[in-house]
C-alpha cells in the first residue's frame, strides 16, 4: 500500500490531499516548496500555532480573514497591536477566536522584531538553520513523523528568543510546510519538488 491515491488527473497524492480542492491545490502548488523571506515565516508559523487542535483545512479556509485580520502578517503592524486589537481580534468571526492564540501571535510579531539584530539571523534565516542533514523518505502517512530532533531544538531556540506557541509538533509541521523537510509521500507526484531536497 503506498499510501497515495491517483486523482482523475493522473497524478498522485496523499489521502488528506485527494478529495477537497482547496487541499489538493495547496497541496499541488504550496506546502513543502521553500518559504524564506520573515514575513512569509511569520504568517505561516502564526498559522500553524492557530491550528494546534484543529483541522489545516479550518485554517486555509480562513486564510484570507487571518491576513486581512493580522495585517497581512506583517511583523511590524502586528507588533503593534494594543489592547483595542486584541478585542477587535476576538470578535471577528472569520478567524479563530482564541486568546491565548491571538496573543502569541501578537507576542511572536514582537520577538521576530528583536530577531533582526540577534546574531543567529532573522527569523526566516533563523528558522531554516535548523535544516537537518537528511529528510524522511516516507512511504505511507503512518511513516511520517510528527516531531523530529531538529524541529525539538527549533522549538526551544525560539522559546529561548520570546516565541510562545511554538512547540516541537507545531515547529515540525511548519518545517514541513515550508521546505525545511520533505515528507511527500516517495509515491507522490510532488516528491522532490522544492528543490531543496533531490529526489
């Protein structure tokens, strides 16, 4: 069993990625190619904070109110945000009206500011330093991990920098999401796809 399904299209793709267009599409033409750039990081390790305890699907469907809510997550604008924000955040029904979320990621715009003068880079070069040496060859969706020693010691660097919301499963999904680590399926059309990783 190879853990993929060949759409009408021909092309393979993992199970989660098969039925819903929305996820297909992201799938196809998103997840796992190379973000870098700090805002690009922010937004998506901001999202993925948000999912913790929910669906990705929830999420990309609310993508366009998380950006238009948060600034187009611009660590500047966010950075910002005051008490008001904060409220205004909460009753916007188009996201997800989670405090603690909603604060960490106010907190998170804030350390990615002081991140520009640390040493160890911005929080785009910061983050893809934890790029480990090989990347997982999965060949079912039970092969792929969930956390990874490199995504555990991304998790206590950025707490050590004043992130909040950024534990290890959370850092290895957005490691995932953004080219860091390739876990396509070995069966999927998009295996090797970002350039970071041959196939």
């Amino acid at each position: 069993m190879s853990g993929v399904v060949v759409g009408e299209d021909g092309l393979s793709r993992p199970v989660w990625a098969s039925v819903d267009p929305m996820l297909r599409d992201y799938y196809d033409t998103e997840w796992g190619m190379p973000v870098r750039d700090e805002r690009g990081v922010f937004e998506r390790l901001s999202l993925e904070a948000f999912q913790s305890g929910l669906s990705w699907a929830t999420i990309l469907r609310k993508r366009p109110a998380f950006r238009e809510a948060f600034a187009g997550f611009s660590p500047d604008a966010v950075a910002t945000f005051g008490d008001d924000d904060v409220e205004r955040l909460m009753a916007d029904a188009g996201i997800v009206r989670n405090r603690a979320k909603v604060l960490a990621t106010i907190q998170n715009a804030r350390a990615t500011l002081a991140l520009r003068e640390d040493p160890d880079g911005d929080l785009g070069a910061y983050v893809w330093s934890f790029r480990p040496e090989r990347t997982p060859r999965p060949r079912t969706h039970a092969d792929v991990p969930t956390t990874s020693p490199e995504s555990l010691a991304l998790s206590k660097g950025l707490k050590r920098k004043g992130f909040t919301f950024v534990g290890p499963t959370t850092m290895f999904a957005l490691m995932e999401a953004i080219g860091i680590v390739d876990t396509h399926l070995v069966d999927s059309h998009r295996r090797g796809t970002s350039g970071v990783w041959p196939n």
